[in-house]
C-alpha cells in the first residue's frame, strides 16, 4: 500500500483498522495479488482492496472530559501580566482538545491501536495516539493547570503497557512494540507523587517502575573501556532490522542508496534514532549531513546515561517511601531513607553512582569541560553541541562538589555561539541535514532540558541565565501563536518573522502537548518575573558573555551560623567543601532584556 503511496503518509496506512479479521485480510490478499511483484500490482485494483478492507484511521478514538478541569486553575491565575495569563488560559484549554479515550473495540486484533483503560493526552497532527517521552512535558503542563487526576489516567495507562509488554513501548500502536523511547516514565511519576503525595499509587505500582527500569539496564546496556577500566553505559539500540510501519516508504526508499548487505544494520540505526527521539538528527549521521551514513547504535548518548541515573536516583528516594509507616512519613520526611527499605535504596544509589561514574569518565571532556556523546567506532566524544549535552544538568547527575559544572556548561555554549538566536538555542548547528532536529529547529522539550538544567543549578547567574532563556521561549512561541492562530511541535528560531519549524519526513504539526505543556511549566515557575514588551520595537535578544569561572569564597562555620571567610585567607582549617551552600561558580555575563 505505502510504495504505492496510496497515502499522503504511510502512518496513515497502519492506523486503519481492519474491517475482517487479519487471517481473512491476508488470505485474501494473496489470493488477489499473490505471485505479482510490487511493481506490477495495479495501483486502482489496490486502492478497491484497501476501501473494501480497511476503514478510516483514527476512528478508534474519541474526544474526552478532562476530570476536574478549570477554566483559571490557581498556577495562572497567579500569573502577572494580562497577556500571559490570557496565553495560558488558551493553552490550558487546548488540554480540552487534544483529550482522547478508546471507544469500546469488540475485535482489538483489526486494530493496530494499543487498548489502555484510561483517558490521554495526544501530542496532535498525525500523532493521534498517546506517545512516551511526550508524555513527561504534557504531564509538567497538566501539573500546571492543577490536572491531577488527568496525570494519573496518563500514569495509569503506561503501567498498564508496562505490566503488558514488559516495558513502556514508543506509543500507543502495536508496531511500536520493538522500541521504546527516552525513558520519563520513573520522573513522571515522581513529578506526580511531588504534587500529590499519592503514596497508595507509588506502592501499587513501585515493582512496575522496577521493571521499566531493569528493561533499559539489560537490554540497553554495553561496555565501554576507559582508563583501563571497563564501565557499563547505555544506549538507544533497538532489535528491529526492517523498514518502520508508520514510515515504510521514507525508508525503503533511503535504503535505496546503501548496500543491500548494510540494509538491516541500516533499518535498526534509524529505528534506534526514532527510540532516542531525535529522529532525525545529524547527531546520528556519521558525515553529519546524510541519512545513509547513520550510525546510532556506534553512538553511547550522554542523554540516555544522564537520564538513567535520574531514574535510579528517583527509585532510591521512591523505594524508601514505598517501604515507610503511615505514622513515620507524617513525623517528617528528613528520616525518610532511614526508614525506608534500606536493602532497595542501597541498590539504587549504587546503581546510580555506577552510571554517575561512567558519565564523568566515558562522558565528560576535560578540555571543553562539557559532557558529549562518545562514539565507538572512533572512540572519542563527537565534540559537537546538541541540547543533550545539558541532559545531566537537568537530571543533577553530577556530584555536588563539582560546583565549577553549570557555568562551564554555559562557557561551552557561549563558545558555539548559541546565546544570540532570535527565539531560543538551536537543536544543533548543523546547517546541512535538512533533518528536524537541526538546525534551525527549537523543540520545546530540548529548550526546558536546557532552562531547567541552569535553573536547579546552585549559580546564582546561571540561573538568571535560564530565566532569560525561558523567556524567549515563552515570547518566541507567544508570537508564532499570534501569527499562526496554532501552537506547533517546533519553531523556527532564526528569523524574525514568527513560523513554525521544518525539515524531515513529515511536516510541522500542530497542536501541540510537549510545546504547551512546556509553556505552561515555564509560566507557572516565572509567574512573577515574565512579561510581553509593551514597545512595538524589534526586540534585541542578542546576549553577550564574559564568563569567568572563579572558586567561590570559602563558606565558614561560625558560632553564629554559616558565613562566608575572607578569600585571601590561607588558614587552610576553615576550609569546607563539603558545605554546599555556595554559588556553584560565576558568570560575569551581560543580557539584553527581550
């Protein structure tokens, strides 16, 4: 059906529903076209076979009522300035839109549509079902607009496929079920026990959390030597070996150019780049410009590592609160690992200082002084940046004593030039690909990775710096909104003309859960500070840094509390770096206001 593009996009093909059982579809198939070759099908006698054995795509689903929705929840309300308050109530609407529930199915075997029992959120476009690491900025959204219960039918639903499958798939389609993608279903969790305290969910559910998480530590995992050390990392690596369903035609026909011998190494790099998420990115490519050189799987990426070892830091704190009495966790939270199940939490901080270990060693560039993906074919960090490299940033995979961190994060992204773009920080700057997530693509997950990465850091100016970011965000997507009435998957941050973003298989969608639910995060954390320009002059949102990083002075234990000691001092018993009540660093940087 897809190489004779009978559809505008082969997604569309494998989303329609069978309207006889698969065995009678397939039987009489091969009684109709059996012993032809593709070529020779006629294209009309295949269109007849599809109208009479396949119905229209998506009518699996039906729009929802979203549990304890709110035109003004109090997070916006609170928010300052009229103009963004009145954004985030459109987009807190929109949640209303993108709602969908499975209608009730009598035959699930004609439907490629993975049942769950609760109501979802839909990214939108073409994504018509719910989808993995989508879900973690949909969730920061609907926490925003004080959804709960909506988090928890989301929640609900992954664990659902969890017990099912063994793991959390790409989406809600069974041909999905070879790959997953980045794994957010432990930190959604958290984020929703954060705001509920809902420790009934955590000890229903804690051995499923186990699960995802011990699919990613065995079937994910490889060893890398470094140091004459052997260190186990991960990396996106799926058992797929042929064309995807939902994209058949773009990749048989990208197959076309490389060696039949290399095709089914060729089919599992692109299935294990669209498992990452950045599908596609020169990030995979190895001459970084053309999709036949693809080589995921001989690339370790820090952002899986990073997000790992969050996972097993969240395990830790969740398994002590799975094990703790009712009475002992309403006394207080600080004895919580002391009460909890200390054989578990054991096992999770040592899992999560093993991947801590392997991100310093195999990950981090002591002459860029930044974290890189690490290639196994030249063995060597691909010295490029990509928004993933902030990923530990964001997790706090880092020790506490490494202070010095976030602002030499900030010093390498200011050496690529990434600061002075008109609407946020570029997915990468590779100009050539044409893919998506490139240049000059801004996502809107990649760009909360990075605000959100400086924001939790301890440097007062780096946080400052995420602030700033965040707000070109807001207003970048704040003016695309205006110009196009539509919220997209991504937007052009270049120009100073507000459009969506481009490039890849498909075009730009609309809708969009990640994008709003991004926004609203961002407005619910800067309620206070963000506002739109009341001048109709074009905003400058060039940034310029002098950036030097410095050894903060030395905090020193007085009988009074916790001061700060001369810098000049040399008596070497005041010195405390295990106190980390200090800036981590300093920036001496200059921002244009947007």
């Amino acid at each position: 059906m897809n190489l004779h593009q009978l559809e505008l996009d082969s997604k569309t093909f494998v989303d329609r529903p069978l309207k006889a059982d698969p065995k009678v579809v397939r039987d009489e198939f091969l009684k109709k076209f059996g012993g032809q070759t593709v070529e020779n099908i006629n294209s009309q006698e295949l269109l007849a076979f599809r109208e009479r054995y396949f119905d229209k795509e998506g009518q699996e689903l039906e729009k929802c009522n979203i549990p304890g929705w709110q035109e003004l929840p109090p997070k916006i309300a609170r928010i300052r300035d009229e103009t963004l308050k009145h954004f985030a109530i459109f987009l807190n609407k929109r949640w209303k839109d993108l709602c969908r529930q499975v209608k009730p199915i009598k035959h699930p075997q004609r439907h490629s549509l993975i049942v769950v029992p609760e109501s979802f959120i839909v990214p939108g476009g073409r994504f018509r079902e719910f989808y993995y690491w989508d879900a973690y900025w949909i969730v920061k959204g609907l926490i925003a607009s004080n959804l709960y219960k909506m988090v928890k039918n989301m929640l609900t639903n992954f664990l659902h496929c969890v017990k099912k499958f063994g793991f959390m798939p790409n989406g809600g389609r069974v041909y999905y079920l070879r790959r997953s993608q980045p794994p957010f279903l432990i930190p959604m969790v958290y984020e929703y026990y954060k705001v509920t305290k809902d420790t009934k969910f955590i000890k229903e559910n804690f051995n499923y959390l186990v699960k995802e998480f011990e699919f990613w530590i065995k079937n994910r995992s490889l060893i890398v030597q470094k140091y004459g050390q052997n260190f186990t990392v991960y990396q996106y690596r799926t058992v797929s070996n042929v064309p995807r369903p939902e994209s058949y035609r773009v990749d048989v026909e990208a197959a076309v150019k490389v060696k039949q011998e290399d095709r089914q190494k060729f089919f599992q790099d692109l299935a294990s780049a669209a498992e990452s998420g950045w599908d596609f990115s020169s990030r995979w490519f190895k001459d970084r410009q053309t999709m036949q050189s693809i080589e995921t799987t001989n690339v370790v990426p820090v952002d899986l590592n990073a997000l790992l070892c969050w996972n097993a830091n969240i395990l830790k704190y969740l398994a002590s609160i799975n094990s703790i009495p009712k009475k002992l966790r309403a006394i207080s939270n600080t004895n919580i690992f002391k009460a909890g199940d200390k054989k578990k939490v054991a096992e999770f901080e040592s899992k999560k200082e093993s991947i801590s270990e392997a991100l310093n060693a195999v990950f981090y560039n002591n002459t860029e002084k930044s974290w890189f993906d690490y290639n196994l074919r030249t063995k060597s960090h691909n010295v490029i940046f990509y928004p993933s490299n902030v990923m530990p940033l964001f997790t706090q995979c880092y020790s506490e004593i490494e202070y010095e961190k976030p602002a030499d994060i900030v010093n390498f992204m200011d050496r690529s030039n990434l600061f002075g773009y008109q609407n946020g920080v570029p997915t990468s700057l590779e100009t050539s690909s044409g893919e998506k997530w490139d240049f000059p693509n801004g996502w809107a997950p990649l760009q909360h990775i990075i605000i959100e990465g400086m924001r939790k850091s301890n440097n007062p100016d780096v946080q400052e710096l995420a602030y700033k970011l965040a707000k070109k965000w807001v207003l970048a997507n704040y003016r695309v909104y205006q110009a196009t009435n539509q919220m997209w998957d991504k937007i052009d941050i270049i120009g100073t003309v507000p459009k969506p973003g481009s490039g890849g298989e498909y075009n730009v969608q609309d809708g969009f859960g990640w994008t709003n639910g991004v926004i609203l995060d961002l407005l619910a954390t800067y309620y206070d500070r963000m506002s739109v320009p009341k001048t109709s002059q074009k905003e400058n949102s060039a940034s310029m840094f002098k950036i030097t990083p410095y050894l903060p002075a030395t905090i020193k234990i007085t009988s009074t509390g916790i001061g700060k000691k001369d810098e000049n001092s040399q008596n070497k018993s005041d010195l405390m770096p295990q106190v980390m009540c200090f800036p981590c660093g300093h920036i001496s940087l200059s921002l244009t206001d947007l």
